[in-house]
C-alpha cells in the first residue's frame, strides 16, 4: 500500500540522526497527544546554519519517516531558509499522499523544526 | 425484524446466535472496502445498523414527519406516539420503572452532563468528594472536572490493577462520608473489564453517595435491569446499540430527577411561562428542551425490537465466545500483548499493542485488508498513561461477528508484523 512504501518503511526501520547530540544548540520537545506520538529535536548551529541534527521519540511509522527524512535535508540549510519551510516540504519529502487523519503525524517533525528555528517556548 | 432463531451448539453448551440469518438484516456487511469484503471490528465506537432501524427511520419520514407535543392534527398525534412509543420500548428494555425515568438526551456523553450541570450543582459543595475510576471514558471524567473548578469539590479515583481491573481492596477509604457521588462505567471500553457494580453501588450507597453508570458499554452488549442493580443513574447511547446517532438516554431514579432543577430551558420543558417566570414541565418532558431526535428515537426503539428478539442473553453468550476464541488466537501474533483481564472477567472486546507497529499502523494496513478497529486512545488517556503507553489497537465485536473473522484479524497482524519487523 501507498502509505508504506519501501521507502518509509525504510526510514521508519533504519531512522537516520536516531539519538542525541552531544552539544545541541537548539532542543524542542513537541507531541501529539491524540495519537501519542512524540519527537524530541535537536540541532546544532553554526554561523547561522543547521550543521548538525537528532531526534528520539516514539510514533507512527509516517511520523518518524518524516523526521528521519527531513534530518537528512535540513543539515546544511540556513535557519532563514527553514523559517520558510511548510508542509508541502514534508509531503514532497515523504513522496506519499497522506490522507487528512495522517497528516498531523507526518507533520509533527516540521512543527517541531519550525517551533526551533523560531525560538518558541514549547508552551507557545 | 430478524429472522434469528436460537440453536445449541455442538461445540459449545453456551446458546448461539444464527449469525447468517442475522448478517443478511445488515445491509452494510454487504461491502467491500478496498476491494475486499468488510469486517467490522469497531462496534464499541459505534455499531452498524439493521434493516429494521433503517426502515423505521425512513417510514417515519415519509408517512408521519410532524412535529411532537403540538399539533392536533394526525400527523402529529402519531408522531408523539411512535416517539412515546419507543420510550417504553427503551424502559421495558432497560428495567426502569416507568418511561417517565427514561429521558432523551443526544448521546451517553450529554446524559452524564445533564446530571453534573443539574444534580451536580445542585447538591454539590465546596469541600466534598466525587469518586470516579481511573478506567472511565473522557465523558465520565471531564464534565465533573469542569464542575469542580466551577464548584470546589474533589475529585477521587478507583485506580486500576495490571491486569485491568479495578483496586478495591482501599474502597472504603475512596468512599468517606463527603462522598457525594460515585460515577464508574459498567464495562471499559478500552480493557473491556466488566465491574462488580452491585458490590460497587452497595458500597456507595453505604455512605449515602449517588452512583452513576456508564452503560454505554453494557446496555447494547447484555441484559441490563438498572432497577435490580439498584444504581441511581445510568447512561448509554443509541448509535451503539444497533441504533442511530443523535439519540442517547439517561435514565434515574424519579425521586432524583423529580429533585433536580432543569437544565436546558426552551419549549416543550416547561408547563407554563409568563413573563415574571416558568414552571417546568413534568417527567420525562421537564430535561427536554425544544424538538427533539424523533426519528431517531424511533430509530432506537426499532433497535431494541431487534435486540430483544434476538434475545440479549444469546448475545451476551456469543460475544464472550468471540472474545474467548480471539484471545486464544491473538497471542500467536509476535511481540502482540493483550491488555486487560481474562476473557472470563470481560465483555466482546479486546485492546492490544504490538511491539513492531505503532497502533495507527496497525488500523492502516488492516484497513487496507478491509479490517476496522480502532487505534488511539479510545477518549481514555488516563488509562493510557496509567499501562504507560501512547495508544493501543482495539477490536470491539458485536452480534453479527464471526471466528472467521476474528481469524482474518490474526492474519491481518502477521501481515502487520511481516511488513514492520526491524
Ligand atoms: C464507556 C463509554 N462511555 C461513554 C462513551 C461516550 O459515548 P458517546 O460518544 O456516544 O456519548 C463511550 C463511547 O465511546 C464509551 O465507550
């Protein structure tokens, strides 16, 4: 079926930048307490860009493709460039559809990149 | 109207239900999903629909529609009767005393308001105590913590043993004399634990405590006498019970719903209104305020034909033989643990995690299979973050169920366990 491609199910068995870093610049913790489904971030920044990234968590096989997916394509991006990002980013990244009920899963990793990149408190 | 007869089974001594004859009444077990013939396993979210209730409703609609309480003319008069109608329908089913204790409400979730908003603020204090379970569902939990930031009252709770059932060995002491209430669910929703309520409902009423019932699970599932249970309210809702959405019950002793003020105001609630003031109306009419689900109550009554045909105890028998055989099966999943007690100790449903797949997973590629279940929380998170973990899977049954069924689920979650094994 679509929603597992080879592809994410790959990503969701072998997650790339699975862990932690050893001096993280920025760290967001986000959920979605619906499903359960939780990510801890963090990136490491140098000179404005994203030099490094990690995330645990526990979740859905859609939302830990999507933030094992995403760490790939966001090392080396400015943090102006990722204040742009949407989720159009994540669902090009994924190469799915992802159906309305899904969505939230596939979007949690963005959420939490997004909230880190802008410095929000993870009350905001 | 079903064409269900009751024969003994060779294999088992319980009575069974002529499953065929009984599927063929539901018209949607006719379709496929994703090219596959549908296997329903989310009937404790809400179940399907018979024939009987279909036609009920669309009868109605096109031979009676009026509006109820008003007009003289027929239509009118024989909507109110159909309407009344299914009212004793639903208290003959129920074992209340008289329709007058069964009142209309949309679901279970505003029968359980209706009694915090009126009883609730109308004998609750500063300073007494609400018990509650650690196992009820969000709308026996929430609408008394919206009241106790309003009012003050405390909030207890029964916690809940590994193995799903609840702790009493401390009762006594969650029961003191501020107890003013004890609300708990009949039967869980998510570790389908079915709960001693008569021992419960003695207890509390040892210290003068109110019980309501969340009979949501129970009404549609086993034969039910609130009277003989001796609870003080109980709630449940009709679209789980073979019936349509929008239509629930809440039913209480007269003498409580006599004492309590009303809740919402409006027609057909009151008997007279000036303009310095309203009296209510009596019961059951005195909580219902403006046009009510006509159809839909008539809807439920149809339902409840259906069900007391089929005969409630057979169910009750047929679905503990289903849940048996699942949770035999069940466990030859890799890395699947069942939640909750024996099959012995509970009702047609069963929760589960497996160590490969995340619950959302697991409801996707069942779907694809043309499986439902649910997956989530099931609107009981305290429970969730009492076994500590984010989300389970559920397969919930009903009356038209099969092993052949509970058989393609097993196969459905090896296929799970293939596709998302590291
Ligand atoms: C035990 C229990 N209580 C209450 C409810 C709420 O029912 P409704 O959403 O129909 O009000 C449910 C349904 O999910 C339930 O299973």
């Amino acid at each position: 079926m679509d929603l597992y491609a080879e592809e994410i199910l790959d990503h969701y068995k072998h997650p790339r930048h699975y862990g932690h870093l050893e001096t993280p610049t920025l760290t967001f913790h986000d959920r979605n307490p619906l499903c359960g489904d939780e990510i801890e971030l963090e990136l490491k920044i140098e000179d404005g860009k994203v030099t490094d990234m990690a995330f645990t968590g526990h979740g859905c096989a859609v939302s830990r493709a999507a933030a094992s997916m995403m760490s790939e394509e966001i090392i080396g991006k400015s943090l102006e460039e990722l204040r742009g990002w949407d989720k159009k980013d994540i669902i090009d990244l994924l190469g799915i559809e992802v159906g309305p009920v899904r969505l939230k899963c596939a979007l949690l990793p963005l959420k939490a990149m997004k909230a880190a990149v802008w410095g929000l408190a993870e009350d905001e | 109207m079903p064409t269900t007869t009751m024969t003994q089974s060779t294999k088992s001594q319980s009575p069974t239900l002529d499953i065929a004859a009984i599927r063929a009444d539901f018209p949607i077990l006719q379709r496929r999903v994703h090219g596959l013939p549908l296997v329903y396993l989310d009937n404790a979210a809400s179940s399907q629909k018979p024939h009987a209730v279909i036609q009920a409703m669309s009868r109605y609609y096109e031979q009676t529609n009026a509006n109820v309480h008003r007009g003289v003319h027929t239509l009118s008069e024989e909507a109110t009767a159909q309407y009344e109608g299914a009212r004793a329908k639903v208290s003959n089913f129920i074992g209340a005393c008289c329709p007058k204790e069964v009142i209309w409400t949309r679901n279970a979730t505003e029968a359980i308001n209706l009694v915090a908003y009126t009883w609730g603020r109308a004998n609750l204090k500063r300073g007494d105590r609400v018990l509650l379970t650690e196992m009820e569902h969000h709308s026996n939990i929430v609408p008394w913590q919206i009241l106790s930031a309003e009012i003050g009252f405390e909030i207890d709770y029964v916690r809940v043993a590994d193995d799903g059932t609840l702790i009493l060995d401390d009762l006594s002491k969650l029961l003191t004399p501020r107890t003013k209430l004890f609300g708990f669910t009949y039967m869980s929703n998510v570790v389908g634990t079915l709960n001693p309520v008569q021992l419960l409902t003695e207890a509390a009423h040892r210290v003068g405590a109110v019980v309501m019932l969340d009979a949501c699970q129970a009404v549609p599932h086993m034969p039910v006498h609130l009277q003989a249970l001796d609870v003080d309210f109980a709630a449940f809702s009709g679209h789980k019970m073979l019936g349509p959405t929008g239509i629930g019950v809440l039913w209480g002793r007269r003498e409580l719903l006599n004492a309590m003020p009303p809740w919402m105001g409006g027609g057909d609630m009151i008997r007279e209104v000036h303009l310095s003031g309203f009296k209510p109306s009596e019961l059951p009419w005195k909580f219902e305020a403006g046009t009510p689900a006509i159809a839909e109550a008539i809807g439920l009554g149809a339902a409840v034909d259906y069900l007391s045909q089929v005969g409630m105890e057979a169910i009750h028998q047929a679905e503990r033989d289903l849940v048996s055989y699942a949770m035999q099966r069940l466990p030859e999943v890799t890395g699947l643990k069942i939640l909750g007690p024996a099959a012995e100790k509970r009702g047609g449903l069963v929760s589960f995690t497996l160590d490969a797949a995340h619950p959302h997973d697991i409801a996707a590629v069942l779907d694809n299979l043309g499986i439902a279940v649910r997956a989530g929380h099931h609107c009981a998170q305290p429970l969730h973050e009492r076994y500590r973990i984010p989300a389970s899977a559920r397969a919930s049954f009903y009356l038209y169920n099969t092993r052949e069924e509970v058989d393609l689920l097993v196969k459905g979650l090896q296929k799970v366990v293939e596709m998302f094994s590291f």
